[in-house]
C-alpha cells in the first residue's frame, strides 16, 4: 500500500509550459502518472502533448476534478501558486520550486494550519509510489519495484540512493517522500512518519535526515511518546558541518547544539531508531531488521 499517491489520483502541473516543467510531465506520464491538465496564466485553452492547459488551479478543478498538483514556476511566482492550490482544494500540493522567501512560507504554513492540505516542499525531489505514481523530480529508473520500505527524506540524492540500495537487496518501495530542505517547509518528518507508521503494508521505515531543525527529532519522539513500533533505519548528513554556515540546502544550518548530526543521532538512538553511520549501509541494514522482524 502507498501513502499520499496512488494509480487513481488526478494531476495538474503548475507551470507546465515552462522547460522543465514539460520536461518532467513526460517523465511522469512514463512512469503512469494520471496527468489530467496543466496551469499556465494566460495559456488557457492550449493543448500540449494531449494535455489541456488552463489558466487557473479552479479551472482545473472544476474541468478534470483533479486532487493532485505539480509547481514548476519561478521563485518569485510560487508561494501564489501554492495558495491558489490551497485554495482551490488540491489535497496534495507538491512544490518543486527552491529560493521561496522564508516570509512567504510563514504565511503559507499559517494558513495550512486551517487546511487539511498536504503541502510537500517546497525545494523538493516530490512523492513517488512505486508502480503507481510519481509527482515530481524523482528518476523513474530507480523506483521499479513496488514493496514494503518506505522513505522519508530532506536530501533528494541521497533518497534515490537509499532505495536503489534496497531494491538492490530484493525488496521494493511503497511510497518514498521528499520533504524538502528549505528552512521551512509545509509537511514535516513527523507527518510523513505517522502516515506510515498507520500504513498496514508499510513494514520498514528509512528516515534520512540532515544538520539544521529538529524535524527528525520531533518526529522520533512522538513515535515513542505513542508506543507506536516499527523498525526504522535512520541516517543524519552533516556531521563535519561547521555550526553558522549553510551546507547544500537552505534549512541545513546549525543555530544550537540541537541541530547538530551527532546531537540528532543520539536522541534518535534513545528513541529506537537504528542509525547508520553511512549511506551505504542502508540497503543491507533494512535486510537484516525486515529479516529480524
């Protein structure tokens, strides 16, 4: 079983006329992503590559019933994009797009609390259930077997080599979940972990964290606050980052000792999280536990 997306989910791409965003539509479609129509302001009523294009996210809805949106805009454009999805009722809104300013996110998570909105990102690699659907960056070429490991990752790369890792092993993905590695993003660790932790067919779990916030360590504290148990096989990069300097993405910063790697390492260990010292040690490290359990 997946989380979030699944085969039946129906998907517009905001800003689908743009370079990459056409170019990432036909990788989705590859991969049997139910793309349905695609927002351009002022672009309405054109069709690329079967597609109708629309001039708003309301639009699109009211036109293909669509839950489900792709943002490939500009920095500058998207934070009005995520809000025009929000408001349109699109149930999951993935947001590729990097370099929104921290005060447009602000208010876009404060008005996401009154919501029950799934905003994925943004600066993020997307969601993808393996076999089924995939809405975002993610390579088709490494998510080809659908299974029972789910991902929850801040590093788009090191997400793609995890799960070719475990594919590797024998085993395959349910569904793998980019978060984003801004400073703020819309949905964090801990709302992807209890989604999962839910999942009946979900039997592993692979947290991939980095230095900055405490997103990871929420998280892993809740899931032991709740008594909910599944095994979990966790990684944090960064452990040689200098504190005060930004390393790769906008939120792996370190402001206190509580976003340090080793500091996050230590309470993810207290909570029961099995931490790896390398990435490479992920794809036999959920061998041995989903042998184990």
């Amino acid at each position: 079983m997946s989380i979030l997306i699944n085969k039946n989910n129906k998907v517009i791409i905001q800003g689908m006329t743009g370079k990459e965003g056409l170019f990432h539509a036909s990788q989705m479609i590859s991969y049997g992503t139910n793309i349905v129509g695609g927002v351009t302001p002022g672009k309405g009523g054109k069709i690329i590559n079967d597609i109708p294009i629309f001039n708003t996210v309301e639009d699109a809805v009211y036109n293909t019933g669509c839950d489900v949106s792709a943002i490939f805009v500009p920095y500058n454009f998207a934070s009005d994009a995520i809000m025009e999805s929000i408001y349109s009722g699109i149930s999951i809104i993935v947001c590729i797009t990097e370099g929104i300013p921290i005060s447009d996110m602000i208010r876009i998570k404060q008005f996401l609390k009154k919501k029950n909105n799934y905003l994925i990102g943004p600066n993020c690699p997307g969601i993808i259930s393996s076999g089924e659907s995939k809405v975002g960056i993610m390579p088709n070429s490494v998510f080809v077997k659908k299974g029972n490991v789910g991902i929850i990752s801040r590093s788009g790369t090191l997400t793609y080599e995890a799960a070719d890792q475990i594919i590797k092993m024998g085993y395959g993905i349910s569904t793998a979940v980019g978060v984003g590695g801004d400073t703020i993003v819309g949905t964090n660790v801990k709302d992807i972990l209890k989604l999962f932790l839910y999942d009946k067919e979900t039997k592993c779990i692979v947290i991939i964290g980095e230095i900055g916030g405490e997103s990871e360590i929420n998280a892993v504290k809740w899931m032991n606050n709740n008594k909910i148990k599944k095994p979990i096989i966790g990684f944090i990069a960064g452990k040689t980052a200098p504190k005060g300097k930004i390393m790769g993405h906008a939120g792996a910063i370190i402001n206190k000792n509580i976003e340090t790697a080793q500091y996050k390492i230590n309470i993810m260990k207290k909570n029961g999280v099995n931490i790896v010292q390398s990435p490479a040690e992920i794809g036999k490290t959920v061998h041995d536990f989903i042998n184990g359990y």
